[in-house]
C-alpha cells in the first residue's frame, strides 16, 4: 500500500480549518482595537464637553471632536466613517446636568467581516459616555 501524497492531502484538508482560525483571530483583534478607538473618543469628546469653561462647548464642537480622535486612528477596509450623537442636543449643560456622548461605527472586516455581515447582518460597534457638568 502506498502513502506517498498522504501528506498533501491532509494539508490540504486542514488548511482551510486553519485559516479560518487565523483571519478569525486579526479580525477580532481588529474589532477590539477599533472598540478601544471609538470609547477613547466617546471618552474625550464628553470629558471636553462637561469641563468647566465659559461658553461651552456647542454639540457640533463636541461632535467633532470625537471625530478627530477617530481620525487616521479607526482601521477601516471600507469607506464607512463613525457617527456621533449629543444629548442634550445644545451641548455642554448647567452644574450637574449629564452629558452623553454617544459614537456608532460599522465595522467592515478584512476577510471574515463581510461574510460574517452576510450571515448575521452588519457589524456595528458602539460605545456611550455619560459625564456630569462641571
């Protein structure tokens, strides 16, 4: 009995298997670190928005600031860009009242990310923060 071959066509059986797990793996990673972008933004456009100063900051200044903080940051295999919402829609506050600055992106992955989107619909990360004026 010969096995010369064998060898090949048991590569050739787990390879798809194996990348799967590998493009799974930089597509998480992708995922999680645009995650972190878009908190770190949601973060700094409120902590800009609810600090004390005189007059503050209008929601579309706050906007974009979340906006720049993304910029060139965000890896994207799309053309899709984030979204940012302000509530109260005027912007900074009176003392005490809550701030939220809210930043939505969809996500479009490298390999796995549109199959994925096929499947179970678009990727979309969010992240929400909510700060009282100073």
């Amino acid at each position: 009995m010969s096995q010369s071959g064998l060898a090949a066509v048991e590569f050739a059986m787990t390879l798809p298997t194996l990348l799967m797990v590998a493009f799974g793996v930089i597509e998480t990673s992708l995922i999680l670190y645009n995650k972190t972008i878009i908190t770190h933004a949601s973060r700094e456009a409120a902590r800009a928005g609810i600090v004390l100063r005189s007059p503050k900051l209008s929601a579309a200044a706050i906007q974009q600031i979340a906006l720049d903080r993304c910029a060139g940051s965000l890896i994207s295999f799309g053309t899709s860009s984030p979204t940012v919402s302000v509530a109260p829609s005027g912007g900074g506050g009176d003392f005490g009242t809550p701030l939220t600055v809210s930043v939505s992106y969809p996500y479009q992955g490298l390999a796995l990310g549109p199959l994925i989107a096929a499947v179970a619909g678009p990727i979309v990360l969010n992240s929400s923060t909510t700060m009282s004026n100073e």
